[in-house]
C-alpha cells in the first residue's frame, strides 16, 4: 500500500498536479487498493492534520508579513541595511542578504522574503550592471533564511507533528541561521569582488543612524516578538496574534503607509496563502497515517539499521534523502510526511528530536533553490525575467555554501543545541 502512495505522489506531482491535490489523491488509491479500510478516514485525517493550536499561528504569521510589506517596512530595512554594508563591493548584493535576515524574523516564509525584500533588490541590482542570474541568485538563496530563522512555519509543522515544544525550535534554529546569512553574505562579497560589480559611496557620518531610527519600529518588531516567545510570556500562536496587531498599529498610526482601503486585499492575499498550506498539511496527514499503518518506518529502520548502525552514515545517507526528495515536494509537506518515517530511525542511532527537526527543516528548505519544486528560485528568476539555467548556475555557489552549513549542524549538534541548553540552565 505504501509502494503505491509514494509511487502515485511523485507520479502525479511530476505529471504537474499541485502537491496538495497529488496527496489527496494518492491517499485514496492507496486505500481503495488495500480495500479495507472505510474512505471515511480521508476527510477524518484531514481535519486532524490542522486540528493544532500551534498551526494557528501559520495564518498569522504569514498576515503579519503581508501587512508590513504593504506598509513599507521593506524598504526601511533595505535603506538601513545600505547605509550599514552599502560602500562594500557587490553592496546591493549585501543588502538583499542582510534585509531578508531581517525580514525573516518577521515573516518566516522564504517566498514572502524573496518577493517583499527580491521585489525591490533584484530591479536596483539590474539598473546598476548586476547580471539577472545574480540578482536572481542572490536574493533567492537570501529568501532561504525565512523558513530557517525564527519564526519559521516548516519548524511550526515539525513541531505540530511531534508535539514538540515550537520556542525551542525556534531558539535551536537561530544560530544557523545567523551563520547561513553570514554565509550567504561572505559567497555574495567574494563574487562581486571577482567580478568587480558596482559599490556605492560610504553614507555620510549620521545617515545610519537616521535611517535606523526611521526603521526602529520595523527592526525592533523581531525583538518585540521572539523576545516575548523565548522568555515565556506568550506561546508562539499568542505571538503570531502580536505580531499582526503591532504590524498594524505600526503601518496605520506610526508610520502611516498602511491604509485601511488595502486591508481587505492583504486579509484576500493571506487567506489565499494560509489555505494552500492549510490543505497540504491536511492531505499529509492522510498519506502519513497510510505509511504508519502500513509499517513503513519500522521495515525501513530494521533494513537501515541491519546494514549501518554508524550515526554518521545514517545521517549522511538521510541528508541524501531528504535533498532529493527537496527537489520534488513542498516542503511543509514533505515534512509532515517525513516524520513518522524517520524520527524513529534517527532516535534509535542517538539522535535527539530537536536536532533532527533543524536537520530537516534546513535540508528541505534548500529545496526551494533546487527545480523542479524550487520555489524561491522560481519567484526570483520571475522578477529578475531571466532565464532559468543561467540563474541555476549563478545560484550553484550560494547552493554549496548552504550545503555546507547543513553538514555543519549535521556533525556539530551544539550549533543547534547551545541556545536551548544555555537559556533553560
């Protein structure tokens, strides 16, 4: 039964059906082929799939986003991030990545990043020489650092479906995301270097401090909200809600770029995008409990585990996995997916749950560089209007960076672990 769900996911996925619908449907020919269980658990497996307090904070998240990037939060973080890195060579290149760190802290979505923060970057970046492929590049693998620093919504899934505490993850997910920005920031000032792309002139003595005390309330909101997620004083739904109110106090009586006319289109837009999410979680959950019920997870560790019992390899060859499989699937979904597979096999070789959901949620997210799914790549190149293999190729040095930095918190678990471990002593 498992053989024919996975075979008909990547067979209708491939074929161009939307994940959602390809789960959907590979679920029930999968229960119509076993012929014993009642159809009746498609719709009770949806609903249980987004029955989740903690999933409530997905639609707000992603309204909290919306609403400052039409309130022009965007490109505040942009004029501070160019008054701070911008006389540095290939400095609009610097600015995409350190403005989408920002703005990943405030969205936890790698497409909101790439089109709130690649939206007004990638253009800049061709009016000044910069190849489309680049600017492409750049901001796409930038975009990468929405789902991994925190807030992230793939870390929300992963602790949804665990029942894992989410303010942990989010504080073991912090560290590689700051190294993944510096990362991404280094690869992105060593090609303009090489290249010789464009710089501008060092902002005058004070304009910094302008721009920052313009841009406060927008650099202090990732403060504001983490800051009440990781002392305790909400869960990370409560702050999701905070988020959304301080975005539209700030957009509508601070900074007054939000009007009330475009409150209507930003809720349509977020329904929109929260729905899409909502039904692959729901359609996961139905083809993940057909792979529990099919005892999937158990053969596969048994026949992992009578070959290796080495943790290393076993992690080498579960990253192997999970970035093919970033190639083909969504990412929320493929966690949901995922899990129940392989939490037991790691757990048995020593591997705690916290790391392994950084490990997965990392992996997967480089998935958004990597066709066919690669939908930070896809959004980029869109802006940019290039074609895609020259952006693949200007995005391969950004892909290996992030390929780095993922068998670093493979290998080096304190990278992930130091954060939770330092603030619960």
């Amino acid at each position: 039964m498992h053989s024919l769900l996975i075979f008909s996911i990547l067979g209708l996925s491939l074929l161009g059906m939307p994940i959602g619908y390809a789960l959907g449907v590979a679920t029930l020919l999968a229960l119509l082929y076993n012929g014993s269980f009642p159809l009746i658990l498609i719709p009770q497996q949806f609903f249980s799939g987004i029955d989740s307090f903690p999933i409530m904070a997905i639609p707000f998240f992603i309204l909290a986003g919306n609403l400052m990037t039409a309130g022009g939060i965007n490109q505040k973080l942009i004029r501070f991030c160019n008054a701070l890195v911008g006389w540095v060579s290939g400095s609009l290149a610097m600015v995409t990545v350190v403005a989408s760190m920002f703005f990943a802290a405030i969205s936890g979505s790698a497409v909101a990043t790439v089109a709130a923060i690649g939206g007004i970057t990638i253009v800049a970046m061709k009016k000044e020489g910069y190849p489309a492929g680049f600017a492409a590049a750049v901001s796409s693998s930038a975009g990468v650092c929405g789902p991994i620093i925190p807030p992230s919504i793939t870390l929300i899934v992963y602790g949804a479906a665990l029942s894992m505490s989410i303010s942990d993850l989010f504080l073991a997910s912090a560290t590689p995301g700051v190294i993944l920005g510096l990362a991404l920031c280094a690869t992105a000032y060593i090609i303009s270097r090489r290249r010789n792309f464009p710089r501008h002139e060092r902002a005058p003595r004070g304009t910094a401090r302008r721009y920052a005390r313009e841009g406060f309330w927008a650099l202090i909101m990732p403060v504001v909200v983490l800051g009440a997620i990781f002392s305790g004083i909400v869960t990370p739904t409560e702050a999701s809600v905070l988020a959304v109110v301080y975005s539209l106090v700030v957009g509508l009586f601070i900074y007054r770029d939000l009007k009330l006319s475009q409150i209507h289109g930003i809720l349509c837009e977020s329904a929109v995008a929260t729905s899409t999410i909502m039904f692959i979680l729901a359609a996961s959950k139905a083809s993940s409990w057909v792979i529990v019920t099919s005892r999937l997870p158990e053969a596969l560790s048994a026949a992992i585990l009578g070959i290796t019992s080495s943790k290393n390899l076993i992690l080498f060859l579960v990253n192997v996995l999970l970035l093919i499989v970033g190639c083909l699937m969504e990412a929320n979904a493929a966690i949901v997916i995922l899990v129940p597979i392989l939490v037991p096999l790691v757990t048995k070789v020593g591997v705690s749950p916290l790391h392994f959901g950084i490990i997965l949620s990392f992996n997967l997210c480089l998935g958004l560089l990597t066709p066919p799914v690669g939908a930070a790549l896809l959004l980029g190149n869109d802006i940019a209007e290039e074609k895609l293999e020259r952006s693949l190729v200007e995005t391969l040095p950004f892909f290996l960076v992030g390929l780095a930095t993922l068998f670093l918190i493979t290998y080096v678990p304190s990278v992930c672990t130091w954060l939770p471990d330092f603030l619960k002593k």
